[in-house]
C-alpha cells in the first residue's frame, strides 16, 4: 500500500493485481489505505513547500566525508573469546542500533524541514488584493505545459476543482510549484471566441475571503476577471481572459440581478 502514490492509477500494474483484489474485498484495509493515500498527499504537498537551505547539499556531503573518514576499517575479522568470529555469533548491540538510528535522524530531520517551510509559509500574510495580482501575473506570464485532460486522468485528490465552477468536459489540469510561494493545481478551460479561463487551487488560508466566488469579479491587468475564495484550507483563485459576463458563466453559485 505504501508503493502506491496518491492521485495515481498504481492499482492497474498487473504486479499490484492482489493488492487491489484485497482492497475491494475487505473495506477496513480499503479505509486503512484511503488515510494512508491522504497521508501521503499532505506531507509530499507540504515537503514541496519547503525552500531547501542555501548550502544543504555541501553540508550534506560534507558530513558523509567526515562520516566515512572516522569509520572503523579492522584488517582483520574480529574474534570472541572463544576463537569465533563475531559475525557468526550475530550483530553487536551497537551494529544494531545504528541503522535504527540513522532512521530515526533521517525522520526527525524529514519532519524538521516540514515543520521550518510550514511555520515560513505562515508567516508571509496576503491580502486579497494581493492574492489577485499575483495570480494575473502568474496566469499572464506563467509559461504553461499541455496538461492532462481530467476526463482521462484524475487530478490530485488534495486539490479538487470547487464546485461552485462549472468546468466543460475538455478542462485540463496540471500541478503548479510557486503561485503566492505554494504548490497547487491549475484547471485550465480554453472556449470559443479567445475566452480563457484558470482556476487555481492552492493549500493557504487568507484572511477576510468570502466562502464562494463572489458574483462581481475585479477586474485586473491584461482584460483580465478575477476573484478569489476560501473553501477551508484550500484557496480559489478564477482568473477569466474576457469580460465580467463570460466570468459569471463559469460560476455555478445564485447570482441574483445583475446591475
């Protein structure tokens, strides 16, 4: 359960067959594997967040040299009282412990780093004003890849589409690294007549957003319509290349009259 990888179809390898055929036979491995998948998703989501240190890699390698240079190298097989070589009679308590240890160190520092980019990222307050011009800019300069079509290949669960916009069949989606200094998901629908529009969805909380789009986007730069909302833990951007008419036929929230 641990090889397969959220938001992918792993289960379909032919090497995963009895796993799968588990899974659909027995509902609480089918449970236990479900929160083991979120798991998964929220630490490799909040890992990607965080900047790696200037000089880790040369720090890094230089511990490994020093760790090397102090290693024991007996020319000798070394032997019990008895005459019989210590490596018949099993490991020592030490030879045990040490990959327990390396374990142990590799952990603590895998949740130190998370724990460092989380408590950075909270850190940096936006406003919505804020939040709204960097995702024109993003979306106006962002150089974009050909994405996945999401009636062929699921988005990843932790960043699902809001269900306050519509998106057509043909909407693509693919993984962005660093809007507002976050990793996300960005479902892109191109329509008739040059009207394009994003819909960006990015794990942070800003303060003072509304739980729905609003009916009245902000205009911005570039004959751009945004407007941005929060669904829990997870921030809504739209940004809409057309006019405010072609915005609201994205949203699928009462507008009431429009003045």
């Amino acid at each position: 359960m641990e090889a397969c990888r959220p938001g992918s179809d792993d289960l379909a390898d032919p090497a995963m067959a009895e796993l799968d055929a588990e899974l659909s036979a027995n509902r609480r491995l089918a449970a236990r594997f479900q929160r083991l998948q979120k798991l998964d998703l929220s630490l490799a989501g909040a890992i990607q967040d965080v900047p790696v240190p200037p000089g880790l890699r040369d720090r890094l390698l230089a511990a490994l040299v020093v760790e090397a240079a102090v290693q024991p190298r007996p020319t000798e097989e070394p032997r019990s009282a008895a005459g019989v070589p210590d490596v018949l009679r099993g490991r020592s308590a030490p030879d045990r412990i040490r990959p327990w240890l390396f374990s142990l160190s590799g952990a603590l520092a895998a949740i130190f780093l998370v724990a460092v980019g989380l408590f950075e990222r909270a850190q940096v307050h936006y406003t919505t004003s804020g939040v709204l011009e960097a995702a024109v800019d993003f979306f106006s300069h962002e150089s974009q890849g050909p994405g996945e079509l999401v009636s062929a290949v699921s988005p990843p669960w932790g960043f699902p589409a809001s269900r306050y916009v519509q998106l057509p069949g043909q909407t693509r989606w693919r993984r962005i690294d660093d809007l507002l200094e976050s990793g996300g998901v960005a479902y892109e629908v191109s329509c008739p007549g040059g009207v394009r529009a994003t819909l960006y969805v990015v794990r942070r909380t800003v303060a003072g957003l509304p739980d729905q789009p609003p009916a009245s986007p902000v205009p911005g730069t570039a004959h751009c319509w945004t407007s941005a909302w929060q669904e829990g833990q997870l921030l809504y951007i739209l940004v809409v290349s057309g006019d405010s008419s072609d915005y609201r036929r994205f949203l699928s929230v009462p507008q009431g009259p429009v003045a």
